[in-house]
C-alpha cells in the first residue's frame, strides 16, 4: 500500500482539499487508471499520455525512492542514483514500448505461437 505522507506541494487539489499523493498515485489518476495496477497494461496511446504526464513534472517534486518506485513497477528497471536520471529512464523505457506492448520488458512473452 502506497503512503499518503507527502508534501503539501505534492498533493492533488479537491473539493477544498489537498490530498498528498505518491508519484505512481499521480500518475494513474492523470491517465485515468481505476486501479494503480492499470499502469502495466496501458494502450500505445495511453503510454504515450503517461510519458507526456511524466515529462511535465518537475524531477525534485518527488524524492528519489518514489521516482525508483515508479521505475521499478513500470519497467522493472534498476534504481538511478538522481530523480533526473530515474525520470529520464522512465521515461526512454515508455517511448520504447513497442507498439501493441502493454507491459513491462520483463513481463513480455517472446513466444507469439497463437493456438
């Protein structure tokens, strides 16, 4: 379960609120995942949509474990040593999904023998 304790200048504005947020939350709100886990299995358009979502905020918004968090969950890739290194990774490994790929590398089937 993903913490709520965050920065006020990370939340996402209500009805007269601000709720804190992690990275990972953000992101599956502003593409209109139901659930987090739907960012594994997004649309070439949707993971387009989430790269561009990615590239408008700004790396020190969120600390470095929750750009890593997002890093490892969506592309299973290693930690960075900086936010501007673990968003840029993030965001290379999105634009390289391959068209028609709704999840991460280490989760794609090279066998495409249909029965």
């Amino acid at each position: 379960m993903w913490s709520v304790l965050a920065k006020k200048d990370r939340g996402v504005k209500g009805v007269g609120t601000v709720w804190a947020v992690e990275l990972l939350e953000y992101l599956a709100q502003r593409v209109g995942c139901a659930y987090l886990s739907d960012l594994r299995y997004l649309s070439p358009w949707e993971q387009m949509r989430l790269s561009r979502e990615i590239a408008k905020v700004p790396a020190e918004t969120f600390p470095l474990k929750m750009w890593n968090d997002a890093l490892a969950y969506l592309t299973g890739l290693p930690p960075k040593a900086d936010v501007s290194n673990a968003k840029e990774a993030l965001l290379e490994h999105l634009v390289s999904w391959p068209s028609g790929a709704h999840c991460p590398s280490w989760e794609r089937q090279t066998d495409t023998t249909y029965v």
